[in-house]
C-alpha cells in the first residue's frame, strides 16, 4: 500500500524558464539510467527478496527512488512553463515561438508540442522508456553489484547535468538527486558484503583449473598489473597453449547416430566445392576482353605526352 505526499523530498527553485535544460532532464526520467528505471529494478527485487533485511532495504530505496522521479518530472515542468504558456496561447509570432522551444539546437520541441511542457517517459533523445532498462536475475549476489553499477552511472549522469545549468537551485536540487546516488551506493555495498561469501555470485564454484587464469589474447602492447599478475594470477600468453585448453585438440565433434551420420554425408556430397574447377561467373562474362584492355593500355603509353 502506498500513500503519497504532496511535498517533495526535496525543495525545488527553478530561476528560469530552460526547454532545452528540461528536455536533456529527461534523461533521468524516463533513461535507462533514471529514477523510474531505478525504483522499478528495487522494487521487483525486493518482491522477490526471502531475505528481510534486504527485502526491507530494497523496498525503502525503491520508494525513494519514486520520490526521485517526482522532484525530476516536476524539475521538468517547471522548466518548460514559460515555453508551454507561450505555446499554448500562440502570444508571439511563430518564428518565435518556434526559436523559444528549440533554443540551441537542442529537441525540446518533444517535449512541448507532443507532451504538452510535462515529463514524458522518453530519455532525452525521445526514445521511450523500456522495461528492458531492468536487468534483474534474481541472484542477491549479483543483483546487488548491478544495483551498485546503476547508482555509479546515474551519479555520472547527475554530474554532466549539474555542469550545463548555472541556474543555483536547480544545480541544488540535482547535487541532493546525486549525493543520494553515493548514499544508495553505499548501502547495496553493505548489503552486498554482509553475505559471505558473495564471491563468485551465485552457488556453482567454478573450475579450480581456470578461475585463476588471466589469457593474453589481444597482442601488442601488454601491460600488467593487479588484474593479470601476482600470486592469484597465471599469466598464459603463448597463443598455442590458449587452445585446447581442456587437454582435447580444440575441435568441434559432435556425436550423431547412425541415420543423422548418412543424411550429413549426403549433403555434404551434394553441396562439395571442387577445388580444381574454374567456373566462369556472371561477373566475368560482363568485363572486358584482358588483351584488349593490355593493348589499349601498350598503345597509349607509346602515344607522346602533350
């Protein structure tokens, strides 16, 4: 059950009217990086959680993150209201009505004449928004380093925006917006880390004989470091000790029965190339004659320069 209430989490004050700064909000609206792709993501997983201290933090931080969402489409609007006034009442000529909305090139025209000044769930190039943004698998192990991942991009994209905006209160509002990314991050890290082990996710271990081989298959200019050297580390670079790994020599060789072995040779019979054969192709039957070509080629470097 939920219960909503009408103040933001945050006090916004917009200094001016900015379609183009609203349009590029957008981004953390309805993006795959935004607050509506946050508070979905947390809020499936914490359904699903059996844990009660996650499932509790999961449904806290997604309830938050629809708090978000409210602060950023209403940061939106509040953008657009000039422009949406201006629009809706066609007070200027349409040259300027039209320069208003698209300012510096930017598309906020989406916003304004298709959405009328609102949020709309687009990210800022006005693809809309997916449920493929939510990349839960169901594993608290690796869920949770996602949800780490996503608040780290989101922090970014919080920090991109507050460096196109010298308006003070809505650098203010988006600084909050990105500072809670950081807090949100921390505590998928302690949640993260209080299960042990969490390392590698899931319950499988891996095959003691490649967990702890580093190959090095891209050639030319090497460098080494904590991620391929080390104690914890074997370092195979020899391209011939990088196939076959297993001890088998590398190849492909399924097992067929009896009828599937017949028919394969069959086709493989019938679709054979032969090697010794030279077939003439449509492409060649349309070029031009090789001699002639050779002779008017001989006969114009016998032909003096003018």
């Amino acid at each position: 059950m939920f219960s909503h209430n009408k103040r933001l989490q945050y006090t916004l004050r917009v200094g001016e009217t900015n379609p183009g700064l609203a349009n590029l909000m957008l981004e953390q609206f309805g993006g795959p990086q935004g607050e509506l792709a946050a508070a979905c993501r947390y809020f499936t997983q914490a359904i699903a959680e059996d844990d009660p201290g996650r499932k509790d933090l999961l449904f806290d931080i997604a309830t938050e993150e629809l708090s978000h969402l409210e602060v950023i489409g209403t940061m939106v609007a509040m953008l657009n209201k000039g422009a949406k006034g201006q629009l809706a009442e066609a007070v200027d000529s349409e040259a300027e009505i039209y320069k208003s909305i698209t300012g510096a090139g930017n598309d906020s025209h989406l916003t304004q004449v298709l959405y009328g000044g609102g949020p709309a769930l687009t990210n800022s190039a006005g693809v809309p928004w997916t449920a493929a943004y939510i990349d839960s698998i169901g594993e608290p192990t690796a869920d949770l380093r996602s949800n780490i991942a996503a608040e780290a991009r989101a922090k970014i994209i919080y920090e991109r925006l507050i460096a196109l905006t010298e308006d003070p209160g809505v650098k203010e509002a988006l600084g909050f917006l990105m500072t809670r990314e950081i807090a949100h991050q921390k505590s998928f890290e302690k949640a993260l880390y209080a299960i042990s082990p969490n390392f590698p996710p899931g319950k499988q271990p891996g095959m003691p004989q490649f967990t702890d081989v580093y190959f090095d298959m891209s050639k030319g200019g090497e460098v080494r470091g904590p991620w391929n050297q080390g104690p914890g580390w074997q370092y195979v670079d020899a391209p011939e000790q990088q196939m076959g790994v297993d001890g088998g020599g590398g190849e492909a060789t399924p097992s067929l029965r009896a009828n599937e072995q017949t028919v394969l040779q069959q086709m493989a019979q019938r679709t054979a190339s032969d090697p010794a054969g030279d077939p003439q192709t449509g492409a060649e039957l349309g070029m031009a004659d090789t001699d002639v070509l050779n002779a008017v080629g001989d006969q114009l470097a016998k032909e003096p320069k003018k």
